[in-house]
C-alpha cells in the first residue's frame, strides 16, 4: 500500500510584537461543549504526561473515523530543545506510517509565543538588550500531510502558546528571560485556541463529533505559572475536567494522591487517573483510597533506554489508551446529557424561595456548574452547547465576598477544620475558630462598644436573639425585670419596637413582627403578623442628575425648609458629622421627640429600636439619610431604649466601611451581623452586645440566663471561615481597594458613570456606596414595586452580556466584593449603561404599539 508524505517547515521572520505585561481583568470563557476537552496533569513533572497525550492522539486520530485533535501546551520551557507539541506532533506521525492508518491525516505543529532567547536560538535575529522586553511572536510552524487510501482524512493540530528557553520552573525562566506573561494574558489565548482551533478547520458537522482537545499542563499540580501563581489556581476559571498523569514508582502513591486532592479541593472533576506501571502495584492502594470514584488505568513499564523511538511501547499501550479514550468520551457524555437535564429536573423537584414558579420557564432556568471567585459558570444551549461566565451582580443575595484567591484558602481551612473538630459542641467550651472568631469581631466591628458574642445560625435568627437581649435590657433598665421576679402573677406588659418603614430583618415569625407591614408580612405570607412597633417613615437620600438629593416624607416637611437642605454637591457631605447642628438636626430630633413621647400614651412600651443602618436592602434599596438615624439613636438612648442595628446585610465592607455604624458615627447596643461575615461561604450569624446588655442576664438562676441556642452554635466550620474572611478583607496585602488608613474601601464605582447613569430617561434614582450600585426604574402602577416584571428584559439582555442580576422590582442593582477591582465594576456600569439606552428604546416602541 503506497504511502505518500509531504512535509513542510514554515518559519517567518518574525515581527516584533511584544506583550504588554499590564494586568487585565480575567477573561470570560466561553467554551464549547461540542467536543469533550480535558486538562491533563501530572503528579510531579516528568511522569510522562505527554506519551499519554500522545497515546490519546493516537488512539483517537488512527481509527477509521475521520477525527479532529487539538493538543495545546500553553507554557513550555526547555524550548526549543524540549517541545512536547513536537513530540506529540511526531510521534503521531510516526505512529501513522507504523500502523498504515487508512484515513489520511494533517498534522501541524505550531509555536505561538516565544521569550527573546527563544527568538534568538531558532532565528538567529541576535537581538542582545532584553532587557525591556516581554514576549514576541515566533510564528512558527510545521505541517505534514500524511495520505491513507481515503481522501477523507483528520486533523491533528499542537500548538505552545508561549515557549521560554532555560529548563527551569516557568515562573524562574519568566523571570530570568525578562517574558512574564500575566495569569489574565494566558487564559485569554487559552480561551481563543480553545474556542477557534477546531473550527478552523472547515470540518463538517459530523466530523466535529469526532473532536477532542486536550491542555497539558507544565510540572506537577502546583507548579508555578509564569507569573508565580500555581497552575491549578491559574487554570481554575476553566475548570476543565482532569485526567491526572500519576506516578508508577517508589512514593509514587502519596504523590498521585496530593495531586488529586489538591485538584479536588480547588473544585475539579478528576475522569480519570493513569500512569506506567514499575512493578509496584500502585494502582491497589490507590483505588482503596479512591474507593473506585475515579478509574485507575497502568501502562506497560516505559522503556529506560532513551534511545528508543517508543513505537512498541505505543503499540503494546494501545488497549490502554483506548479504554482511556471510550472513559473520556462517557464522562463528557454523561455530563452533557445531565446540564440538559437539569432545568426540568429542578422545576419538577424545587420550591425556590421568593420565586413565583407560575412565571418560571425552563429556560429561564439557569444552570450553574461552578464558581470562581465572582463569577458564576453557567451552560448554555443556544442552538450550540457552551460554558459562558457571568459575573454574580447580586452577590448570591448578599453574601459573597471571595475573590478566587480567597475562595481557595476558604476551601482548604474549611477542610482543615472539618478534619480537625467536625462538629462540636459549643455551651461551656472553647475551641480555637470560635474564639479567634470572637475575638476579631470584637476588636473589629464591635471595636469600642461591644464585648459579648452571641453565635447562632443565619440573619434572622440573629434578629430573634438581639430582640431577647434588647427587651430584657428595657425590661431590667425600668425596673420590669425586678416587678416580674417578684410577682410572677403580675400582668406581662407588652413590649414593641421602634422601626422604620421598609425595614427588613428576615423571615422567621419574631423577625417579621418587628418589621413594618410589606407584601412579605401581608396575610398570604404570614397570617399570624400583626406587626408590634411603631413604624417612622424615615428621609431617605439618592442621586439624580449627577446631584445628591433629600426626600423628606410628608410628616418631616417644615414651611421654612431652605432649598440648600434638599440636595448636597456629594456623598461625603451627607455622612458629614457637620450636619449634627443644621437646622435640619433640630427639626429631625423634635419630630422623634414627639413620636416617642406620643408613644408612650399607648399601653404597650417601646422596648426597643432596631434598624438598618444607612441602606435598607430588601426594602428597595433605600439610604436613609444618616443624620436621621443618627438623632434617633441619640433620642432613644436618652429614654434607655436599646439600639439594634441590623447589619446582616450593611456589615463587613458591603458599604465601604467594615461596619455601617462607621458611616453613622453612632454604636448600638446590639448588632446582628451574618452573610459576608464568613466571605459567604456558609452560614453563620453573630449578635454581637455591649457589656451592660450582657449583664442584664446575669443572676443566681439558670433561668435567668438567655435560654436560646442552636445545634450548630459556633460550628467550627464557619467561626474558621469568618476568621479567615474578616482578616482578609481588611488586609492591605491581599486586599488591595483598603485604603492607606485601612478604614474604608477606595471608590469601586466610577464617578462619571455614576452621574451619567443617574441623568438617563429610564432613570429615577440611583445609590452608589461601597459594594453597592442600585438603581430604580422609572415607572408606575403595576410596572412599580416588587411584583413588578418591568426589568425582566433588560436583566435577561444583561445575562447575555455576563451579568447575573436578580431584581427588587423595578429597583435593580449590582454588587461586588470588597475585593473587587474598580476596573470590573466600570465595564458592569458601562455594559449596564448600553442596556439602558435599548431599554428604553423598546419601552417607546413599546407604548408607541399598544397606542396604535
């Protein structure tokens, strides 16, 4: 049978085009699902990652399928002496010719990027001042066209993405060949190789189905990259899933099992683990350890003589390879038909909180498989199957912090402790995540006026237990706790609170009764709510037009209110502390004064106030004017009312400060704090109380005590993720928006694009504080408040762009991370911007066809 081979070599002389080596924001990926690609990993470096590429290939390309295969080595060094591209490249051209493969196949081998020693060794260009140079293009390539008897043929295509010349760890040969290459540059050309490099080649549908891709990594596991990051947390937004290259011989087996639960811990999927046999047995203890999850695959002994050339070895692995390949194909199969599944699966099993299923379709159902810091990863099925990020705008309802980098350090102390403590019991001990937790929220949000902590489950259940404390304080401050001791026959008096209008403070009964009347306290949500307070309509503050405005509600609207008090020239003026002796004070602090005094006409006694400082989240986002609240906790302690603040959602950074009471100027005697509190990772909730709260409590009998507790009080779990997550926010080094004093974040949200989004048609007002960009819709009767479908389009043209929102009505908002770079904050306000100008389009268009 006659076998016809033409080879070519392409080397062009390179144009010299070097890489910034500015930071970027990370990419999006967005990466197809019609063919299964995989990341390959070794256990340590040279345990043959690329013969299994290589063997892959083989079994793949050489079969009587026509068939694509992209093998991508994104970092190489060694180069050009050592290329595993090369060597995948040909060996599967000589395996080609050895096993007379009916189907022709193109081969190519390309190298993308090069450092200057690289350029200089294949190319001769003698370019001797490195010094200020990054990376180049090599543009160097070579192609082989080897013909079967079939004219219909495959295609392999190898590509090194970027090549530096010593044989060291990449981050040394970066560094000493001046060509560092940032984690964000390399994920983008990996995005694009992994996106265009089977397209390219023209193939037919039905060839496409006989596609894979695989990505070999450079060292073992926890290799550093070119920048120094390890290459598992470089490569992690892809999360591609692993085949792990394991390690045959003597310590073989802790090796591969460090490896594996390194990427187990970063949120991997390992299909499948293999390596050469050494006469060790490997594969039995490490299937024990596994306990046959992940499949264990041994290759023959790798020949020692590195004279070789490896074709008998190929030919004896070929059974191997080949039930390595059908592994891989049935994971990605079986993955794929579960993302399809997985929308009418969750309609026909969930009853999603807050959630009307009436209006839910299934594909508005968005399938999330995983996180990476801020971003979610999502499937995609529009007409082709992809994964897509999108940047988590709502925070997962408050809650997340983490950018990847603390997402991973979560990941592992949380393990640590989970090893170490499990679960124990919390009344009477001590254990080390509980203590240090305690003691940073004490030194830090309750810094100078709270000295107890109360542990407890979520936000709403810390509301409950700050109410507990609160009354019993009144009751014990006005002599009630002493008159109940005494006869305990005597008629209980009835205690309320003192609330605001659009408060929020959860869902458990207790927390809802302290709450004005809503559509989340109206009868269908809670028959039994009769709302026990006295509910203040509170001024609230926001930006229009690039001004910063005072709306007064109608009982706060004196004759003689001089226009300079209904609008500020910024933000900082309406926190200014300035304020406490405006006209304005005054008029705030005789109103209250007469509210309580009216108050207390009635039989039931104000037994405590409680509030959410500065913004009211659920509520639709609303800032209370400061100096508003300030003066009511002024009058309140006067009259020895306790004060709650609720910080569930305000608390550790959300608004700028590490707490809102900062912003205030003004302590409570209590605070509840939850969400961001262990970086959103799992919950957990503090009431944190001043000492004489805490006293209040004390006596001669246990039922004095505050009788209220959960099973999973303190669990070490999240007392160990708050500890982590408090220190590392308000760390300069691993978080860079703190500002030089460390009390406050930098400006995450650009003040031109603040005011330019604040003066759209569509817009009617805007608040822009700390993590939070919120805005309100214009718009009217049933297109306004929280049943309100009015933004739904506008949010589903915003998930097309990559941001994930979910609406307060016809208020929407974004919110980011204490972390999170201005630079990302500004591309969400510029795409938010774009969105608004087709929002209001159609809206025109719209009214314009119900008119006609």
């Amino acid at each position: 049978m006659l076998r016809l081979r033409r080879s070519c070599q392409h080397f062009r002389r390179p144009f010299i085009k070097f890489l910034s080596t500015a930071v970027t924001p990370p990419p999006a990926p967005h990466l197809p699902l019609s063919h299964p690609t995989y990341i390959v990993w070794g256990s340590n470096t040279s345990v043959g990652k690329s013969l299994v590429s290589a063997g892959l290939a083989s079994s793949f390309l050489l079969s009587d399928s026509p068939s694509q295969f992209l093998y991508l080595k994104p970092i190489q060094t060694g180069f050009p002496s050592d290329s595993d591209s090369r060597f995948v490249f040909q060996k599967i051209s000589s395996l080609f010719q050895r096993r007379q493969a009916h189907l022709s196949l193109l081969a190519s081998d390309h190298v993308l990027k090069a450092s200057l020693p690289v350029l200089n060794s294949v190319s001769g260009c003698g370019i001797v001042n490195g010094n200020e140079l990054a990376m180049c293009d090599l543009g160097r390539y070579e192609d082989q066209l080897l013909v079967g008897q079939s004219g219909i043929g495959s295609r392999l295509i190898c590509k090194t993405m970027y090549a530096w010349k010593e044989a060291v760890s990449p981050h040394l040969a970066a560094e000493r060949e001046s060509g560092p290459v940032d984690d964000a540059v390399v994920l983008q050309s990996l995005q694009s190789c992994l996106t265009t490099g089977l397209e390219a080649s023209g193939e037919s549908d039905d060839a496409k189905t006989r596609a894979m891709c695989l990505v070999e990594t450079a060292g073992g596991v926890a290799s550093p990259g070119p920048s120094g990051s390890l290459q598992c947390d470089l490569y992690r937004p892809f999360r591609l899933p692993c085949l792990l290259v394991g390690d045959g011989q003597l310590g073989g087996i802790s090796g591969t099992i460090s490896a594996y639960e390194t990427l187990k811990l970063r949120g991997y999927d390992v299909a499948a683990i293999i390596f050469a046999d050494n006469g060790l047995a490997n594969e039995v203890p490490l299937s024990s350890h596994l306990r046959n999850r992940v499949p264990v695959l041994v290759l023959p002994p790798i020949p020692a003589d590195i004279t070789d050339d490896l074709m008998d070895w190929f030919d004896t692995s070929r059974n191997v390879f080949d039930s390595l390949k059908e592994i891989l194909l049935s994971a990605h199969s079986k993955k794929i038909n579960n993302l399809r599944e997985m929308p009418k699966k969750a309609m026909n099993v969930f009853w999603w909180p807050f959630t009307q299923h009436k209006l839910v379709a299934d594909e508005a159902v968005t399938v999330i498989d995983s996180r990476c810091g801020e971003n979610f990863t999502v499937f995609k099925d529009q007409g082709s199957e992809f994964m897509t990020q999108q940047f988590d705008a709502c925070a997962s309802w408050w809650t997340q912090g983490p950018d990847a980098a603390l997402q991973t350090e979560l990941a592992s102390d949380m393990g640590y402790a989970t090893a170490r403590f499990g679960h124990v019991m919390f009344p009477e001990n001590v254990y080390e995540p509980a203590l240090e937790c305690a003691e940073l929220l004490l030194d830090g949000v309750g810094k100078g006026w709270a000295s107890r902590v109360y542990f407890s489950d979520n936000g709403s259940t810390a509301i409950e237990i700050a109410l507990k404390m609160a009354f019993r304080k009144f009751s014990f401050d006005h002599g009630i706790h002493d008159a109940q001791e005494c006869n305990a026959e005597a008629p209980r008096p009835e205690l309320m609170v003192l609330a605001l209008n659009g408060s929020y403070h959860g869902d458990t009964l207790g927390a809802m009764e302290a709450q004005a009347p809503s559509c989340y306290t109206g009868f269908l949500q809670q028959p039994w709510y009769s709302g026990r307070g006295v509910f203040l309509d509170p001024p609230t503050v926001y930006m229009h037009g690039g001004k910063w405005y005072l709306s007064l509600p109608d009982g706060l609207q004196p004759e003689n209110m001089m226009p300079e008090s209904v609008f500020f020239c910024s933000r900082n003026e309406v926190f200014d502390e300035k304020r406490d002796s405006s006209d304005l004070a005054g008029i705030y602090s005789a109103y209250l004064s007469q509210q309580l005094s009216d108050s207390s006409k009635f039989n039931s006694l104000l037994g405590a106030l409680i509030m959410e400082p500065v913004i009211q989240g659920a509520g639709g986002m609303h800032m209370v004017d400061p100096l508003f609240q300030r003066v009511l906790v002024k009058e309140c302690k006067k009259q020895k009312i306790p004060v709650i603040f609720d910080e569930v959602f305000t608390g550790f950074w959300r608004l700028g400060c590490e707490t809102a009471a900062e912003l205030l100027h003004c302590a409570p005697d209590i605070a509840c704090f939850a969400k961001l509190m262990t970086g959103g990772i799992i919950p957990l909730s503090a009431t944190l109380a001043s000492n004489s709260v805490f006293e209040s409590f004390i006596g001669d009998s246990k039922l004095e005590a505050l009788l209220h507790g959960h099973s999973y009080s303190a669990h070490a779990l999240g007392c160990t993720a708050a500890a982590k997550s408090i220190k590392w926010f308000k760390n300069p080094q691993t978080n860079q928006n703190i500002n030089s004093e460390g009390k406050s974040l930098r400006e995450l949200w650009d003040e031109n694009l603040v005011h330019l989004i604040s003066s759209h048609p569509a817009v009617k007002r805007v608040v822009a504080l700390g993590t939070l960009f919120a805005l309100e819709l214009k718009a009217d009767g049933p297109d306004a408040g929280y049943a309100s479908q009015y933004s739904r389009s506008l949010l589903l043209k915003l998930r097309e762009d990559g941001i994930y929102m979910r609406p307060l009505g016809n208020v929407i908002y974004l919110m980011c991370g204490p972390c999170t770079k201005p630079d990302i904050c500004s591309q969400l306000l510029i795409k938010l911007r774009s969105r608004l100008d087709e929002f209001i389009s159609e809206s025109a268009e719209s009214l314009k066809s119900c008119h006609s």
